[in-house]
C-alpha cells in the first residue's frame, strides 16, 4: 500500500479527491489488499458514446466523408492538399486527430507518439450470486500499481472484462489493422492473472478478446498544437482518451472559432513541434519497472493493490524463472477458449 499512499498524496497535492481503505472499505474484491479511489468520475461506454457523437456530426452541417483514407497530406499555394483515393481536398486549415495512425504522414512531427498494441479479454456471464461472494460491492473499475498494469471492470452482462498487461510496440506505418488479432499466447496470461486475483472464479472462461493501437507519447501526457499556423493537432490520450479525446477536441474547435487558445490547452500545448526520443517507450523501456501509471486510470475507479504483493505471492512468470529448470510447468487454473 506504500506505493498507493504515495500516489494518492501527489494526487491530493494536484486537488483531486481520493480515498484510500482496505479492500472491504472500498468495496472491492478480497483479492486486493485496499487501494485509492477517486472518488469523481464514472464508467463510460465507449460505443453509446461513439454513436452519440456520430449522430450528433450526422445531423450537423459539416460535410462527412467516413471510410475515406487520407493518404498524403502536403502544403501547396498556401492551402493545406489532403489526397485521398477518390479525390483531394483543399483546406485553409487542417486539424488532424487520428491518434496512433499520425505517423504515416510526412508532415507529422518526429517522435510525436509512439503506437502501442494494447488488448482487452470478456469473460463468459457470471452467475450473480458467484459474483456477489466478490464483495465487489462498489462495481468500481480497477487498474493494479503496475507501469504496464492490469484492468478489471464488471459489465451490466455480468461479465468481467480485463486487459493489458502486455503491451506491443507498432514498427511500421501504416499500422496493420484487419489483419491483426490479439496473441493467444498474452489472452492465456492475461487468464491467468485472472484466475490468479479471483480464484473463486478460475473456472470461468474468457468469451472473447480484441485489441487496437493507442498513441504513447513520451510525457504520457495528451498532445496539442500547430504545425506552421494552419495544421493543428490533437493526439496521444495514452490509452486514456474516451473523455479526454473529446474534450481536447471542444478546445481545439473554441481555438479555431474565437483565435483564443483556452487555459485548458495550454498544459497540452507543444510551443513547438519537436518531441525527444521516447525512451520509455524503447524495447528496453517497456521491460523496465518505473512509476506507475495507475494515478492516470482508464476508467474512474479503484487503483487497487494486490493480496499477493502482500502475502509475498509472485507474479506466475517471476514464479516460472525460479522454478528448477528440469521441473513441470504447472496447468495455468484459467484458459482462454478459442477467440470468436
Ligand atoms: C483495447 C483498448 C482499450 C482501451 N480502453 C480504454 C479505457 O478503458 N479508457 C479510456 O479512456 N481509453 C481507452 N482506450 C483508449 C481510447 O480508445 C483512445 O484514447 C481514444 O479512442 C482516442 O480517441 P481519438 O479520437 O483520439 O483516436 P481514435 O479513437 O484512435 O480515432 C482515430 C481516428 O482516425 C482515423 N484515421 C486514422 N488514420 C486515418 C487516415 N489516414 N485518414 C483518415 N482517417 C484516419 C481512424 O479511422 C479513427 O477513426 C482503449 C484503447 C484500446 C485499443
């Protein structure tokens, strides 16, 4: 719980409400020691959200052209040239906020963001008096102290749907999409780490999994700003966009609309367009412990810490690399069924 107090005064420092309690006081499952919950916030669907925001452009003035793939973007005649297969348009001024996929343009700033793979696993329904014995009274979403942590959150299907852990760095532009599906080896892990946190529920099978690319940036903070006065950009929300995104977007549009940035942007903004080389975000960087990213949670909810850090269990691959090397591997409690 060290670490957690520690988090939880910096927040408090920066005003944002939290409480910290043992796993009973907080609501959470009995899995976890106790953690910090902050108290302001909710759980988000992100596709009612996203269907909202459809309909809403729908139903605006603005021209929409979805499924249409911008493909190369250059400064000509003073306009902004946006080419795609069916056609170019000409622009006064361009904001881009195509997150992770930035990179596959010239004019994109070097080291603006990294692309990260990131993964998300549902369980099967749950019966609901199994889920009850949690004591997951608070439904709360919670994310562990790790750097590259874990996610738990319980669906109105009685499901619980979990991820990360493990993350992928993107090595090419354009980043592959259809043709990319979680690796069945990390949906395995991930089930494990389940079963290893809800061991009453080991027996429960993952229903299906799916992943998607994120933008990383070094500061692991969001990122706003102008290329040469007519290209503005908004990306990299760190796998923390749902409310963020849409909210740096409203700025962006009140900066276009009124020439004021608002106070809001100006913690995001990037004077310049010049990043330093993420090394977090390097192969090394990525295997390194650092400072945990939990204070930043996806969802509003519990940073919680684990029973095992405190009955000194380990981590099942730190427990494998000091197994003897002629010894079994034991059956992992929980597997993953074949991904639908
Ligand atoms: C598995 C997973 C779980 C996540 N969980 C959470 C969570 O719990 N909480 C949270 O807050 N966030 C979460 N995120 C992150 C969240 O989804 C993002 O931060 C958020 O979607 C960012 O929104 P955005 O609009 O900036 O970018 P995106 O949603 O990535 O949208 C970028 C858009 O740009 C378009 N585009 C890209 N290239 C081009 C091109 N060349 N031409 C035209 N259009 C283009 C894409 O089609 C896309 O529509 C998760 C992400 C993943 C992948």
């Amino acid at each position: 719980m060290g670490r957690v107090r520690r988090v939880a005064k910096i927040l408090r420092r920066a005003g944002t409400k939290v409480e910290l309690g043992t796993s009973e006081e907080l609501g959470i499952p009995r899995g976890f020691v106790g953690g910090m919950h902050e108290t302001e916030g909710g759980i988000l669907n992100p596709g009612k959200l996203t269907r909202v925001v459809r309909r809403a452009l729908l139903e605006s003035s603005a021209r929409v052209f979805e499924q249409t793939k911008i493909t190369d973007v250059v400064r000509t005649d003073g306009r902004v040239v946006l080419s795609t297969p069916g056609g170019q348009v000409r622009a006064g001024r361009v904001v881009f906020a195509t997150n992770a996929f930035a990179g596959e343009w010239d004019i994109t700033p070097r080291h603006l963001s990294v692309p990260l793979w990131v993964i998300e696993v549902e369980t099967a329904p749950i019966d609901p008096d199994r889920l009850m014995e949690l004591g997951w009274t608070s439904r709360s979403a919670l994310v562990t102290q790790h750097n590259i942590m874990e996610n738990y959150r319980l669906t109105s299907r009685n499901t619980i749907v979990f991820g990360v852990r493990r993350i992928e760095r993107g090595k090419d532009f354009p980043l592959p999409m259809s043709e990319k599906s979680p690796d069945p080896a990390l949906v395995d892990e991930l089930a494990g780490a389940f079963a290893h946190r809800f061991p009453s529920l080991a027996d429960v099978r993952v229903a299906r999994s799916w992943g998607g690319w994120i933008a990383t940036t070094p500061s692991w903070l969001p990122v706003a700003g102008q290329i040469d006065g007519d290209v503005f950009y908004s990306v990299a929300c760190n796998g923390h966009g749902l409310a963020q995104a849409p909210y740096v977007g409203t700025l962006i549009a009140d900066l276009l609309v009124d020439g004021v940035r608002p106070a809001d942007l100006d913690v995001l903004w990037a004077d310049k367009p010049r990043f330093p080389r993420p090394f977090m975000m390097s192969p090394l960087g990525l295997r390194r412990p650092g400072p945990s990213t939990a204070s930043t949670t996806w969802s509003t909810g519990v940073a919680g810490t684990l029973a095992r850090e405190r009955s000194g269990l380990r981590h099942p691959r730190e427990r494998a690399a000091r197994r003897p090397r002629n010894a079994a591997s034991p059956t992992p409690p929980m597997r993953a069924q074949p991904l639908t």
